[in-house]
C-alpha cells in the first residue's frame, strides 16, 4: 500500500501545518477585526480595503519579526535543552500547543469573546513543558517579558502620545473646520 511509507513524524508535521493554519487564520481574523473594525465601521475603507491591509500586515509580522518571537519563546519561555533526546516529544507538544491556541482563539472570535493567541501559545506551551519534564523545563527569565512588556518604555511613549494629542487639541485652530 502506498500509506505503509508515511511515518508518524509525517503525520505530525501535516498535523501541525494545519494547527497552524487554524492559529494563523485565527490570530489573523482578531487581529483584524482590532485593528480596523471601526475604520470599516465609520465607512472611512471598505472590507476588501481592509483584508488586503490586515493581511499584507500580518504576513509582514511573520516574515520580519517571526525569528525574533522563535527567540523568545526558544530561550525565554521553554528550556528546549530538556528536549535534545526527545524531538519527537517536542514536536507532538508544539503541535498540542499550535491545536489549543488555534481552536480557543478560533472559538473566542467566532463568539466576540476578547483573546489574545499569544498568551493562549505561551500559556499552553507552559503548560505542557511542565506537563512533560516539570518545572526544570521552564526558563521564568522570559515570561515576565511575554507577558507585559516594558513598562517603563510603554508608559512613556503613551505619556507622550497623549501629551500630544492634549497639546494639539487644547488649540483653537485644532477645531475649525
């Protein structure tokens, strides 16, 4: 039979191709819905206007900063040194991870529910480390920086976002038309 060549990593990577399928429409389809709902809402683009500019942005936040989010989670999150001898683990872990973020985060926007899929992927990849090889499998030094950022670096750039916008409107020639 021509199936008896096909091995069960095969079947994994086929597995998690469509997971991550699922997570990236998923994510996809949040994320845009975030960020231009109210520009298509108001009227100001039309719906095709905005699949092509969410689409177009989210492929360029895979291509360019998807080795850097690798890095995090690689180094920060999961200490893939526990996994030299079990690829094969790793592999059906990541694929369990890729099936939760997908379907919870395909779940939640289906039903309007806020979500976000980086912290179901982070969350479920936590979990599951520490299901498999327990807490020696876990690198605390970057779930901090997952999870909120810097805040310093956040909070001055709103800071000075809002300044701004007071400064601007506070002037009359702000409000003529």
């Amino acid at each position: 039979s021509e199936w008896n060549h096909i091995d069960g990593g095969s079947i994994n990577v086929f597995v998690a191709v469509c997971f991550a399928t699922l997570l990236a429409f998923s994510n996809g389809a949040n994320d845009i819905a975030n960020s231009v709902g109210t520009a298509v809402g108001a009227g100001a683009i039309s719906l095709r206007v905005a699949l092509v500019i969410g689409s177009t942005s989210e492929l360029l936040g895979c291509v360019l900063m998807g080795s850097e989010v690798q890095k995090t989670v690689g180094k920060g999150v999961v200490s893939l040194g526990e996994y030299d001898t079990h690829e094969d683990l790793l592999a059906i872990a990541m694929t369990a991870v890729l099936a939760g973020a997908g379907i919870s985060t395909g779940l939640a926007t289906a039903f309007g529910l806020p979500v976000s899929a980086t912290h179901g992927a982070i969350s479920g990849l936590t979990a599951v480390a520490l299901f498999e090889r327990g807490s020696p499998a876990i690198d605390d030094s970057g779930l901090g920086w997952t999870d909120t950022g810097n805040k310093a670096v956040i909070g001055g750039l709103a800071r000075e976002f809002y300044q701004r916008v007071w400064k601007h409107y506070s002037s009359r020639k702000a409000w003529k038309w």
